[in-house]
C-alpha cells in the first residue's frame, strides 16, 4: 500500500527484547488522501536485523498500536 507524505513524528533508540533497536514513527496519506500512520521497528540481531512494519489509518492507531507491539515482541529468532 503505498504512502504518501510521509513525515516522521519521533524516531528514537530502544531496546526491544533485551536487545538493541530503534523505533520510527511517522503519519502521511493513502492513495485517496486519508490520514495514515505508520510505525517501524528495528531490532538487531549479532548477525543481522530484524524489520518490522505497522500501518493504520489513524482514527484506528490508539486501537492497533498495542496490538503490533504484541506481535513485535512476540517474535523470536530461532
């Protein structure tokens, strides 16, 4: 789905599972010109990354926040 002006709203270091990452948030517009918001996260592995990507049309952001955030610690490498 694509994304369009996108501005970034916070972008900050954190640990995410005991390990090193880093948080993006940012809002911008579907394809019709509804308001989107957008949430990445990067955590590092000792030998690569691992990329998760969460987007939301905004009224519904409060609601599914947590629930990506679940599913982002939820997530183990094997």
């Amino acid at each position: 789905m694509p994304v369009r002006d996108l501005n970034v709203t916070l972008a900050e270091d954190q640990r995410i599972g005991g390990r090193p990452g880093f948080e993006i948030r940012a809002r911008g517009k579907d394809g019709r010109g509804g308001p989107l918001s957008v949430v990445q996260w990067v955590r590092f592995t000792g030998n690569g990354f691992l990329r998760f990507v969460g987007v939301s049309r905004t009224d519904q952001w409060d609601s599914v926040f947590n629930r990506f955030r679940t599913v982002r610690d939820a997530t183990e490498l094997r």
